[in-house]
C-alpha cells in the first residue's frame, strides 16, 4: 500500500482517532478508542437491496480478523432512498438477525448539508483514490492501526472478497502500534 500524503492543517483532525461519533444511545465517543486496531467503516442500510450480500460477510470478516485486531465499525444512514429508516432498536434488531457484533453507531449524513465530520473528514480526504462523495449504501473505508484512511472499497466490493480481505491482511501483518 503507499503512503497518503499529509492531510493538511485545516483538516478537522490529523487522522481519524481524532473524530467524535455518537453511539445509537447517544453517547459521544472519539475513534481514538480504536487506536491500534485495523477498522473497516461501512455506512449500512437494512432496506437496501445490498444489506444481504453485506451484513453476514461483515460478521465473518470481523470474526475471522477480530483476534488480530479488525473492527468493522458500522454506519447507519438513510441518505439513499430512505433505505435505513428505522429507529436505533429497529437497526440493532435488524443487525442480530445477522448475528451482527461490529461496532453500531448512531444513525448519521453521509452526504448532503448535514453530513456528520467522519464522513466529512472521509469525502474530503486529501488522497484522490479516497476522497469524493459516498456513492451508496456499503461503501467502505479501512483505516490502519494509526488511524489513517488507507483504501476506499465500492458498495459493490464484497466484504470476504480478495480486495478487501488482502488489504485487512497486509494492514493486520503490519503489527501492533505502540500508544
């Protein structure tokens, strides 16, 4: 993988760990908590037509790499044809159909006016093969152990597919971080 270049200074944070996102009680936590881990952020829809295909391979990448030190850190958001209409319960019962246990957060924007700052921070990604509008519904970022955005996968791009799974395995390969 190569190197990002440097996000510049009035980026609203060096890396990711230096963002705010809301649990679905509401709860405010900063991503620092995941420092050290390897995190694939997923914005997720349960009335989309790629919630099947989607949900299950998620869990199974996040079991698979948990040990190692994977996060999947999910995303609701209802940004796309009303897809992801329901309330934080409804979601979280949709994800235990799947036997969901990544990471679930408040339901956020991930475009428009009101997008949240991660995904802020994510479009406006000062590398070109990272940066751009959210296309859909499960598209994925995977963030490195120091926090920084590294890949961008298309909503089409299957989460135990080669791309994916071989990007998660070189950034797991690459060790631990020292805090």
């Amino acid at each position: 993988m190569t190197a990002n270049p440097p996000i510049p200074q009035d980026h609203p944070a060096a890396t990711l760990h230096g963002l705010e996102v809301t649990l679905p009680d509401g709860q405010p936590v900063r991503l620092d908590r995941y420092a050290g881990n390897v995190c694939l952020i997923v914005n997720i829809a349960s009335r989309c037509g790629l919630a099947k295909r989607n949900y299950a391979p998620l869990e199974e990448l996040q079991r698979r790499y948990r040990d190692r030190g994977l996060r999947v850190l999910a995303f609701p958001s209802n940004d796309f044809l009303n897809q992801e209409p329901g309330s934080p319960e409804e979601i979280r019962q949709f994800c235990t159909r799947f036997n969901a246990t990544f990471d679930l957060f408040a339901k956020v924007h991930v475009r428009g006016k009101d997008i949240c700052p991660l995904y802020r921070y994510l479009t406006a990604h000062p590398d070109r093969r990272i940066a751009g509008p959210v296309r859909w519904n499960f598209q994925k970022y995977l963030v490195n152990r120091r926090g920084d955005v590294v890949a961008k996968f298309s909503p089409l791009s299957k989460p135990l597919g080669g791309k994916i799974t071989a990007a998660v395995e070189r950034l797991l390969a690459e060790g631990s971080v020292d805090a």
